[in-house]
C-alpha cells in the first residue's frame, strides 16, 4: 500500500471517530435543548448517520469488499448505542424510527460508497 493511500485510510478511520464522538455528544444535551421536530428529525438522523457510514467506507481499507453489509451494520450498531445513550439523557427520549432513520442513512452511504467506486473502477479501465 502506498503511503498516500494510507494516510487517506487513516484520516477517514479518524474522521469517523470524531464523528461518531460528535453524535455522542448531541445524544448527551438534555431535550430542552434540541428542537428538531418530525419529520425533519428522521431526515436529520439519516444524514448525521449517513455521513458516518461513508467515513467508515473510506477507511476501510482491506475490507471494501464487505462494505456493503459493514456499513449498514456498523452504523445500525452505532445508532442503536446512540439510542440507549439518549435514555439516559434527561428530556431525551429512544425512538425505534430514529434507530431505522439511522440505518438506512448507513445504507445509503454504503449504495453512495459502492457507485462511486464503482465508477472509479470503470474509468480506470
């Protein structure tokens, strides 16, 4: 593996920690302080876990050809871990259609990840 190569992959590794820190830390400000009303919440939740998923797809290195079932379980297993953490967050409540919300934002970046690779492929040939 060239060194570029390796600094991208771990760039992404660690644009998805922060991230997913980040989404950590939304999950942990008290209900009185988010305002995000249905249905844009489910929007919201597809976008923030979708963005995660595509960090991870970028930095996943030598299993890209698992990704399109890694992505969307690891981002379903983040989305549920930020479910569980809200219910401990005073005013927050756990809401299965955010979990899924947040699933199918990973599978989006899972399709957003395979189409672009896909193409790159095609055009390197």
């Amino acid at each position: 593996m060239r060194t570029f190569e390796r600094i991208e992959k771990w760039f992404f590794r660690s644009a998805a920690l922060g991230w997913m820190a980040l989404l950590s830390w939304e999950s942990a400000r008290p209900g009185t302080e988010v305002h995000i009303e249905p249905p844009i919440d489910k929007v919201v939740h597809a976008s923030a876990f979708g963005v995660l998923g595509f960090f991870f797809a970028l930095g996943a290195g030598r299993f890209r050809g698992s990704i399109l079932w890694l992505v969307p379980l690891f981002v379903s297993t983040c989305g549920f871990l930020d479910e569980f953490h809200q219910s401990f967050t005073p005013g927050r409540t756990v809401s299965a259609l955010d979990w899924l919300a947040d699933t199918v934002g990973g599978i989006a970046a899972a399709a957003a990840w395979w189409l672009a690779w896909k193409q790159g492929r095609q055009q390197s040939t």
